[in-house]
C-alpha cells in the first residue's frame, strides 16, 4: 500500500515521464498536455504550501523542477495558425507575441529562480510559489480565453 508521500513521488516520476515521452501530436495537444503537466505539478506543491500535505524538500523541488521541464520552450508550441480549434490561446498571442514572449520569460525566470533556490522549508516554499503563481497567472488573464 502506498503512503501519502509515495503516491506524491510517484505522482510527480508520471508527470516527468509524461513529458519526457509526449509524442508530437500537434501544438494544441501538446500545449495542453505541457500546461497539464505544470498544473499537476503545481498542485502537489500548492497542497503542501496550504499545509493539505506534509512538506517535503525533495518532493517539492521535484515538482518544480517538472514544472520547469514543462514550461520550458512553451512559447514555441504557439506557432501562427494555432489559435483555432479546441484551444484556450487568446488571439492576443498571436498579435502580441512581444508580450506573451514577456509573460513566459517572467514564468521560466521565477522557475529558475526558485529551482535554484531548492525551498528547504514550508516558509520559502511558500514565498517562492507567490512569484511563480503571479507570473503564470499574469500569461492566463492577459492570454488565455476559458471556454466552457
């Protein structure tokens, strides 16, 4: 039987292995495979920010380090033409690459940061998520339209 702690590394080895073998399907489904990927990560770290799981060093770099591998290169997977079909991309991408360009560097800049930083405890972990959940928030309110 697997403990809390299993099921979070084993959760995290599934979103890094996910990555590591997603098949070139298209930029739409791999954005959101790669966008699928950072909100699972997210969550395992946002759980233990809020205190719903233990904190774990090791786990929580992990995931972010997941997080990072994800985002990475995520501005290329928006080439033109791309924001038709089943997709969340606002047109603003596709008019204002400059921008969006902007937001993702902002994104993988407070990745970077807090990576490098590796949280050893549930108060860092928590500051470093502030900056990374208001960059990657700042890219969805500006660039992206949720449909229904």
């Amino acid at each position: 039987m697997f403990s809390k702690k299993h099921f979070a590394t084993l959760s995290v080895a599934t979103v890094g292995l996910a990555i590591a073998t997603m098949a070139v399907a298209g930029p739409i489904e791999d954005r959101q495979a790669k966008m699928k990927a950072v909100g699972k990560s997210i969550g395992i770290v946002g759980k233990m920010a809020k205190g719903q799981s233990d904190f774990d060093a090791a786990l929580a770099l992990q995931a972010l380090t997941d997080m990072k591998a994800a985002a990475a290169d995520f501005e290329t997977l928006f080439p033109d033409g791309s924001g038709e079909g089943k997709t969340e991309a606002a047109p603003a991408i596709f008019t204002d690459r400059a921008g969006f360009d902007a937001k993702q560097a902002d994104f993988m800049a407070s990745l970077d940061k807090v990576t490098a930083a590796a949280p050893a405890d549930l108060k860092a972990l928590q500051a470093s998520l502030g900056e990374v959940g208001k960059n990657c928030g700042a890219c969805h309110k500006a660039y992206r339209v949720k449909k229904n």
